[in-house]
C-alpha cells in the first residue's frame, strides 16, 4: 500500500526520516535484559494496524546478532519494528566497520 496524507510519516526519535536502506540501531530483547541491535532498513509497510489508529507504518530490518563469542552474524530473517520513532538512523561513517560490512550488501 502506498502511503497517503492519512499516514503516518515514518521518523525516528531524533526526527530522521526513515527511508528503505538506511542502518538503524533499535532495542530487542537480550535474554532477560534489553539490548540494542543493528539492522538495515529493507521496507517500510504502511497500512492498517490494529496497534495504530488510523494508519500505523512498520519498519521491516535485516539485523546483526552481535552479543556472543562469536563474530557478528546477518540475521536469517526480516524482523518487523512497529514503532519508528523507537529506533535511530545512523549514518554509515559511524556504524562499526565489521556491522556496516555484513548490511552493506542487504537489499
């Protein structure tokens, strides 16, 4: 569905726009804690939700696991953010080299 005067504009919480491609970082449950997890921006679904009245916009991510032994790992599926204004657009010069290798090629 495309978007419409009657839907909300996608921004984050420091008022940027979210647009498909950008690098997001946004809190996801760590165990039994919060945590913060980076992903790319590979859709934005704006339609009814039984959450948002009228229209709600959500924010389909390709994430990066990186809070194990491990090196940081592409996230097999698209997770879905329902509140934009919940997460933070950062530019590529400042997302971490090894995280901004794994989303570069992510569409």
């Amino acid at each position: 569905m495309s978007a419409t005067s009657e839907t909300v504009i996608p921004f984050d919480r420091t008022g940027t726009l979210i647009e498909v491609g950008d690098i997001v970082l946004y809190a996801h449950n760590l165990d039994r804690s919060a945590g913060l997890q980076w992903g790319k921006v590979v859709a934005l679904d704006y339609g009814d939700d039984r959450y948002k009245f009228p229209r709600g916009v959500r924010v389909h991510v390709r994430g990066v696991s990186e809070y194990s032994s491990r090196p940081p790992t592409l996230l097999l599926r698209v997770g879905r953010l329902q509140y934009p204004d919940r997460v933070v657009v950062i530019p590529l010069p400042r997302v971490p080299v090894a995280i901004g290798d794994l989303l570069r090629g992510v569409t």
